[in-house]
C-alpha cells in the first residue's frame, strides 16, 4: 500500500489560498522601474 500513489488537489499542498496580490505588486514594480530607467537615461 505505500507504493500507491497519492493524489491531492493543488490547493491542498500549498496549504493555503494564493490570492492574486503577488502578481500585481510585481506588475507595479516592473512599471515603476521601467519608469525611474527611463527618467534616468532622459536627464
């Protein structure tokens, strides 16, 4: 019986929700960045 293998959803090995949040502060981040290069190679 411990050669059977085992199923779970992939909500249940992650152990928790994963909200979306992550992604838009990355976006945001990426932009912003994109923005102070951009101020910084225009000076």
């Amino acid at each position: 019986m411990a050669d059977e293998e085992q199923h779970i959803s992939t909500q249940d090995a992650r152990g928790g929700a994963t909200p979306h949040v992550v992604r838009y502060v990355l976006g945001i981040s990426l932009a912003l960045a994109v923005i102070v290069m951009l101020l910084v190679l225009w000076r």
